[in-house]
C-alpha cells in the first residue's frame, strides 16, 4: 500500500517534469512505472461524438482521489503548469470536451468504485443518500441503491455516464420537472467548488447523492399528437401535476424510421407501431411519454391514476399506448437501443447533436426552425422536446439557462430543453456531409440563441470566447471570476474550449 504511494508520487512527479520539459522528450509515460499508474490510451482521444480526435501526452488512473490532488499540487506549485488536465469519466461529451491535447487526461474510471448507500431509519429526521465516487456510473449507483430499495430522484436517459460528467453539466431527463436536473440532488461534493461548470473549477472525487425510496414498477404511457400546440399544451399540463405524474418527456415523429430509433426499449410484444394515416393526414407527428410509478396512496393504483390525468388529455383517440415495467428496465431503457444499435454497428459512429433550452415563448418557432432545417428522409436518431420548470434549477450554479423574458410577469417558468441526436452513419454520410450537418447545426444555434427564440446550448460547444460571453450572458463575469478564483493558470478542461490558456510566466 504504502509502496503503491510511493511509487504513485514519484511517477507523478516524473510525468509532470517529462511533459513540462518540452514534450516531444517524453517517450512513454510508460517507461516511468506500473502501467495502472500512468499509460498512454487511445480512448483518451476519443468520445461518443466521434467528431474531435485531440491526443493527451499522458494518461493518469488514478488509484485513489489522492493521486489526482497529488498530481494537481504538483501541477499548480510548480511551473509545470503549462500542462492541461481533463478529467473524463465515461467519454460520452460530443465535442472533444473530456480531451486534453497534448495535456493530461484523467480516467476517473479507474478509482475503484465505491459506494456507500446511507438508509433513513423511521425515527431518524434526515434524509436517504449515496456517496460515490465522481468516476462511477450512474447504473453502478442505481443497482446498489436498489438492494436497500431506494434510488437516486433525478436522471438522465442513459445511465452509462458517469457522476463527476453529469454533474459537470446539469443532468437532465423525464424526472426534472419534479425536482431539477441532477445537480439539484447533491447534497455534498469533495473537491469541486461549483456545480454544473462544465469540469472548469475543480475535480469532482466524491458527490453525496439524495435517494429516494425506489418504485417496483413504473407504469409507462405514450400519447401521439399530429397538432403541436395540443402536443405542448399536454406537456405542460402534465408537469403542473407532479403528485401524480413522476416522468415527463416527448419527441417529434419526422418520419417513421425516427419512431423506430426511439421505441426499442417500448416493448415490442405490443406491436407498437401507431398507424397514422388512417386518422390523419398531418406530415409531422409528436409523441409524449409520460410515467406513473406504482407507489399510490392506499386504494388507489398507478392504473386508476394514469386514467384520471388521461382524460385531462388531448391525444390522438386511438393513438395511445401503455406498458408496466420494473424500474430498473425503465430507467435503462436506452441501454436497450444502444444494444439494438451496436449490434448493427451504429453505436460507434459521428453524432453531431444539438441540445437547447427554449424558453416557452420560442419554442415553437424553434420547431419551425428545426423542422426547415432537417430532411425527413434521411434524418436518424431521435429529436427530445420536453418541458422544464425554472424554478427547480438553483441559480447559483453555472448553467447558462435562456434569461426570464421581460415584461409581463418577468417570469417564464417553463423551459423547453430540445435535443436533436443525430447520427451520422458513414456509409451515407460521409465527412463532408459531417461537415455540413455540423454547419448547420451551428446556424440552428445562432438564430436561436439570437432575437426571438431566446435560446442557450446545453453541453455547449461554442467557436469562440466571444460566442461564449453571449452564452453566459450576464452570468459571465461570475463565470470567468470563478474560473479565476478556482484555476486561475486555465489548466482544466481545456477540451470544452472557453478559455485561452494562461501561462505561469504570465500572471
Ligand atoms: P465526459 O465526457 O467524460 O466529461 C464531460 C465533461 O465533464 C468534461 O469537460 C470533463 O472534463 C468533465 N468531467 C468528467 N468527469 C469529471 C469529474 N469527475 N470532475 C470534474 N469534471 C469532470 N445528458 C443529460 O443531461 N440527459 C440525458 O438524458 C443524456 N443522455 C445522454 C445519452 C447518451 C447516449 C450520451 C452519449 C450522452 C447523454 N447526455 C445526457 C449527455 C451527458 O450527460 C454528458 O455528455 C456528460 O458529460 C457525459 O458524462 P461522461 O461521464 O461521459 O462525461
């Protein structure tokens, strides 16, 4: 133990001089010690995206949360530190943003996962929670948290992410209406001093995750729409009754091959595959999917509730389905997709995605836009648009949200996030299709982030630090007084491209 320290000290310390000498002197961080301390890997240089390839110098994995607060000291006492570091968790970011060129990534995966689930006693007055480690899954929480029947409140869709990535962004999904995305559900963090700044400040090593008592079963609802106005309407509706209602999200049906992408997990015994045409004629339908878990008060059954909020609903008569299913399969049902999808070799392919929070008043002209901007026929992968609520998000953290509109009350509390996830086969799309996809998705952002529509990006990938000002708006300054504050040399994240590197011999 004592000696694996040691040698984690001293390989650290050699790492840092070797890339701080000029680079190219290093030969393989490698030759330096055992390679569970530092290698050099491929995946470093790659995500989900498959769109920016940027090559570390060096790879940490870390053993402990030690070895990273080692190997930060080192870097911010010494004038080392014209070395970048990103920390990656489960390299599921778009745009290089977990990447450190020529830097330092450090794979959070390889602390060894530890998780302590904490279960509220009756008479005890606190609260159930997990603490975990920042590199471990999402789904490594859920199945521990599970054995004691209780789980964390707040998700996102796919549960293969890591806790330190989400928590650097937000984490959002059907669940955030009801109480905020994910970093709404932190109750205590080691290392890192603000939430949700995308892996700018600090080192998410540990996070104390609020749980909840876990459902068995989740009643699950989809409701098609061929009006869009009804479509939101029903979404909104929806989020304004969260004791009955415990999920809420929706898509656009461009074509039926997008409604195939999104209806793997929707189990398939139940021949689901609405008939549109023979109950409208409309070119473009909408889906919401709703749940109900089956805790109820005495008497009552998730079934009798999902009835009583249908009939306030305006759906397609015929065009509503609804399947029970434990919790666990509900909340990994993207898990299923990315199965059906490997197995056809479209996992592993560009996607160049496009995710936007919308204010209420724009958001149907944000579908206009997207709309005009999108070929039916050859679009793949799933468009989310859902609801919301302002006041579930705390406005101390870093997320850049759309500003309230003035005027009015000043207040608008709902707030779409939109997220166009695309993929870009390459057998039918090849790099200057890529290209053009990615042009246009920039001008899908500009106008709406510009005049009426009121947008901001969510994972946000901006080209300059000017459009990066604009995102942050009047938080800006905040923004960059923190950065300031908490890694005053630019050294982390380098890969999410807000801010120049600022070198010792500088400040
Ligand atoms: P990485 O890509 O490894 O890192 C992302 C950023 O966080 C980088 O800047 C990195 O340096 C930083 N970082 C990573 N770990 C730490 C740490 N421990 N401390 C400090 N900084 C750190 N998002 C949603 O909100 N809702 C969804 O439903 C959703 N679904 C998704 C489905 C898929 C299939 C994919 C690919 C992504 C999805 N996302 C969703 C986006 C996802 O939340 C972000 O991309 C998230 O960053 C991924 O986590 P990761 O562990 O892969 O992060």
């Amino acid at each position: 133990m004592e000696f694996a320290l040691f040698c984690t000290k001293v390989n650290i310390l050699i790492l840092i001089l070797a890339l701080c000498s000029p680079c190219k002197f290093i030969q393989s961080p490698m030759d330096y010690g055992p390679s569970n301390l530092l290698e050099t890997k491929s995946s470093a240089s790659l995500d989900f995206g498959r769109i920016v390839f940027n090559s570390p110098s060096a790879v940490l994995r870390p053993q402990s949360p030690r070895d990273i607060s080692l190997l930060l000291t080192f870097h911010s006492a010494s004038s080392f530190s014209k070395v970048a570091v990103a920390a990656r968790g489960a390299g599921h970011s778009i745009y290089g943003q977990a990447q450190a060129i020529d830097g330092i990534v450090i794979e959070m995966d390889s602390i060894p996962s530890d998780i302590y689930v904490h279960k509220k006693r009756d008479d005890e007055s606190g609260v159930s929670y997990a603490d975990v480690g920042g590199g471990v899954l999402w789904v490594e929480l859920l199945e521990e948290s599970l054995k004691l029947g209780l789980a964390p409140r707040s998700w996102t869709d796919y549960l293969y992410l890591s806790i330190g990535g989400t928590l650097s962004n937000g984490g959002i999904s059907g669940q955030t209406f009801k109480y905020g995305p994910q970093i709404s559900n932190v109750l205590q963090l080691d290392v890192v001093t603000v939430l949700g700044g995308l892996g700018q400040f600090g080192i998410i090593t540990r996070a104390r995750i609020l749980l909840q008592d876990a459902p068995q079963k989740v009643k699950w609802i989809r409701a098609f729409y061929d009006d869009f106005d009804t479509f939101t309407g029903d979404q909104e509706l929806l989020v304004s009754m969260p004791e009955l209602v415990d999920y809420v999200e929706g898509f656009i049906v461009p074509n039926e091959q997008s409604l195939l992408s999104t209806s793997v997990a929707f189990p398939a015994h139940l021949g689901f595959m609405p008939d549109f045409h023979h109950v409208s004629s409309a070119k473009v339908y909408y889906c919401i999917e709703f749940a109900v878990h089956d805790f109820q008060a005495e008497g009552t059954s998730a079934e009798q509730v999902v009835e009583k909020i249908s009939k306030q609903m305006s759906y397609m008569p015929s065009l509503v389905y609804s399947v029970e299913v434990s919790y666990f399969d509900f909340l990994n049902r993207v898990r299923m997709e990315e199965m059906n999808l490997r197995s056809r070799g479209l996992w592993e392919i560009p996607h160049p995605w496009l995710n936007m929070f919308v204010p209420k008043s724009g958001i149907k002209e944000f579908k206009d836009l997207l709309l005009e901007n999108i070929s039916p026929n050859d679009f793949e992968g799933p468009i989310l648009i859902y609801p919301l609520l302002r006041d579930k998000w705390d406005a101390n953290t870093s997320v850049a949200l759309p500003d309230a509109p003035t005027g009015g009350d000043g207040v608008e509390q709902v707030v779409y996030i939109v997220g166009m996830l695309r993929s870009a086969n390459p057998a039918s799309c090849a790099a200057g299709c890529l290209d053009d996809i990615l042009r246009r998705n920039r001008q899908i952002a500009e106008a709406a982030s510009a005049g009426r529509i009121g947008g901001k990006q969510y994972l946000a990938h901006h080209p300059s630090l000017l459009h990066w000002r604009d995102h942050f708006g009047r938080h800006w300054n905040r923004f960059a007084a923190r950065k300031n504050l908490f890694d005053p040399l630019g050294v982390l994240a380098p890969g999410q491209g807000i801010f120049p590197r600022v070198h010792a011999s500088a400040l």
